[in-house]
C-alpha cells in the first residue's frame, strides 16, 4: 500500500482512533508518545489495544507510535501486543540503528514480525540517518522538522530554511537504503494552500509522502502525491519509446532521454498505480 498520507490521532481518545481508518489517509498512527500526557500512558496503552480490535481488518495501514527505546516502548508493545498485531510500529526520537535494533528486539520477543518506520528529529539522528535507514526491519525513514529545531536551537520559520539541509539529507539516507522518506507535518492545519505548497515542495526533494495531523490534510497531501493524468502519460511514452529503442539514448518531444529520466517516469508510474491500490 502506498503511504503518502500518515495521519496521527492520539492514543487516548478512543473515538477519533476507531474513525481515523475510515479518513482517506494511507497510514493511520495510534500515537502513545507526543499525543498523551504522561499520567494518561498507561491508560492510553490499554485504548489503543482495545480499538486494534476493532478496526481490523481496515482499508489502510495501521501504525501505532511507542515512545522511545528506554522510555516507554517496552511498556508500550507489553499492552498493545496483547491484541491484533498493527500493521507497523513508529519508532520516534530515532538517534541510531541501535535504537531500531532494540526496538526489532521487543517485537521478536513478543513473536512479532512488522515493519519499524523510524522518525529522525534530532541531530543525533539527522547526522545517523544513513545507518538507521539502512538497518533490517525499517521501511521507512521521516524526518521531524519540529522536534529537530527545538533539538538545535534553530528559529522556525515559514520557508523551513533552517532545516532544508536535514531534509534533504532525510530523503538522500532514505533512498540509498531504498526504503520510503517521509517528510514532516505542516503544523497549520487550517492553512490548505500552506500545506499543498509544503507537500509540492516535498514531492520535488524527492519525499514519497507526508504526515497530516488532521484528516483533511490527508485528501491534500494524497492528491499531490498522485501523479496527475498529464503526467502519467509523459511517463508512459517515456517507457513506451524506451521499449521501442531498446536501450542506449533517444528522443521523445526533441528531449533526449536516458536513464534519469527513465528512472523518473518509472517512479512516476509507481506513485500512480499505489494510489489506485
């Protein structure tokens, strides 16, 4: 399935849980971390276990977010796992592959077998991302600009300069593991053209999807991440002249084309046929 939109909704509130898969994210997150307040954890565990069963099976994939490795995830998985295993786990505060390795190791414990999707938003992991991209069991690696800037002491600001070189180093450690980047929320979730301008801006470095935290950000950020018709067809007659030359470089509209273009209108039809999954 694709995962273009992956929408949070908090751990503790049983009602927007049980709705959230019936939103048109990709992914849904049952988040145990930023979305609940300390002394509501333990009961938030038991509200995520419980909805498990009963949104399975769903239409979309469904994560749940465990604090971080030596600060709750145990205790997280030891409740949630009693029920329907979630389709994948978010690792958040990711500072290196050994945070996944230990992560990988409380599900193996538990007899479970499902992706990890990592979420760098320090320097410590910014700086690591190669390695955590790149360990067995992650599927995909998000970059969390919000969390970074407080980690840097940077000043956020509208065009996100501050962090553009850790985005960008985000989507490159991604796809040299060849696993899903995933790029940062937009915090307005009021702002449509805001977000769709974001989202743009992520599909250019490269970024295969976005976090939303509200579900009308979901239909925003799916439909820029679906390539549009025109583009499906540029896509087709690069692979269909490509066929036709049978290698080496040709020509399609007086453009020459050779393998990153070739690569380009591949990854485009990938993004197309996902989205009508």
């Amino acid at each position: 399935m694709p995962r273009r939109s992956i929408l949070f909704s908090p751990g503790d509130d049983a009602g927007k849980l049980r709705k959230a898969p019936e939103t048109n994210a990709d992914v849904v997150v049952f988040d145990l971390e930023d979305a609940v307040v300390p002394d509501q954890k333990a009961a938030a565990r038991e509200t995520v276990r419980d909805a498990l069963s009963d949104v399975f099976p769903a239409d979309c994939e469904v994560c749940v977010r465990v604090n971080p490795v030596g600060a709750g995830a145990a205790e997280d998985l030891a409740v949630v796992l009693d029920g329907p295993t979630p389709d994948s786990v978010m690792l958040p505060k990711t500072r290196d592959a050994d945070d996944v390795r230990r992560l990988a190791e409380l599900l193996a414990d538990a007899g479970v077998d499902c992706p990890i999707l990592a979420l760098v938003e320090s320097a410590a992991g910014v700086l690591r991302a190669e390695d955590i991209a790149a360990t067995e069991a992650v599927e995909a690696l998000i970059f969390g600009a919000e969390d970074l800037a407080g980690d840097i002491g940077a000043t956020r600001t509208e065009d996100g300069s501050e962090v553009e070189h850790a985005r960008q180093h985000v989507v490159l450690a991604a796809r040299a593991a060849n696993v899903t980047p995933i790029d940062t929320h937009f915090p307005s979730y009021t702002d449509d053209e805001g977000l769709q301008r974001e989202a743009k801006r992520a599909l250019q470095l490269g970024y295969d999807g976005k976090l939303a935290i509200h579900p009308a950000q979901a239909t925003i950020i799916n439909e820029v991440f679906t390539p549009t018709p025109a583009r499906v067809e540029w896509a087709e007659r690069i692979l269909a002249a490509r066929d036709e030359a049978g290698g080496g470089v040709f020509v399609v509209d007086g453009e020459m084309i050779d393998a990153p273009q070739i690569r380009q209108a591949e990854r485009v039809l990938e993004r197309a046929n996902a989205g009508r999954e």
